[in-house]
C-alpha cells in the first residue's frame, strides 16, 4: 500500500477535514478538535500537533500530541492521543510509521519524552514504547495503562 503522512502543521488547508475525521472516530466536539488544529497552526509551541495517513486524497489514520490525553497524570506531558487506523487499512503498519512520524518530529522539536494512555497490553512496545504506570482517566471507574517513549 501507498500512503503518506502529513503533518498539519504543513498543510494547514486540511484542518477542517481532520477535525471532522478526528470527532467522527473518537466522538470529541469538533469545536475542542477545531480549536486543539487552530493552536497547532499558530506555531507558537512544539504541540499541539495533528497528523494524518493518507491514501491518496483519503484520510486512513491520525493521531495527535496533546498537553494531557484526559487523565490525572498533568505532570506527564506532553500526550500521544487519538490514534485511529480505519479498519480496511489495519495490519499494514501505519499505526507503526504514524508512532514512528510523531516521535521523531516532537524529537526535531526538542521533545524527547512522550506519554500516552491505552488499554492495550502489547501494541505499543513493539514501536519502542514502555508501560510506565497506571492513571486515572477522567470520568472512568478503572485505572488505564500509561505508556512512555523516549527518543
């Protein structure tokens, strides 16, 4: 498969389409999305920062850098977040490169410690990432793994 990844911040013409796609996935108000893509395009600090997979003219994945990804650990940041891969693109590796992308573009960026939260048990270490300890997410009743990656 032929995709190519896309950092908002380079192409600031997509950010309506990727915020309709990030709240389609994830159910967020397009408006915190919206807002989130309008603070990565001032270029004012190394994130928020929002990345696409595409397919041609087709988003197929995305993630994004955030300051905290709702959970009680501020102190951790900043927060890989939103990682969606559409179903009939999964299996072919582009949850791995966008890992991969987002790591080294914060690391360009001075940031060479990232956090996300996941209730995954395995995904993440095979892209260089390590359980770091439990948090509390907002609103949730069970604590959630918390998983670190240092460039």
């Amino acid at each position: 498969m032929n995709y190519q990844i896309i950092s908002l911040e380079k192409c600031p013409e997509m950010k309506n389409r990727c915020a309709e796609w990030f709240h389609e996935k994830w159910g967020v108000p397009l408006e915190a999305y919206l807002e989130s893509m309008e603070d990565c395009l001032t270029g004012k600090n190394a994130f928020p920062q929002w990345y696409v997979a595409m397919d041609g003219e087709k988003i197929v994945g995305g993630l994004g850098v955030i300051n905290n990804d709702f959970h009680d650990r501020k102190d951790l940041s900043p927060n890989v977040c939103a990682l969606y891969v559409e179903e009939d693109y999964r299996c072919q590796g582009i949850a791995g490169a966008l890992l991969n992308f987002v790591c080294e573009d914060m690391k360009q960026k001075g940031i060479d410690t990232l956090y996300l939260v996941t209730d995954h048990t395995s995904f993440y270490e095979r892209y260089g990432w390590q359980f770091f300890c439990h948090a509390q997410g907002d609103g949730e009743d069970d604590l959630t793994r918390l998983y670190i990656h240092q460039s």
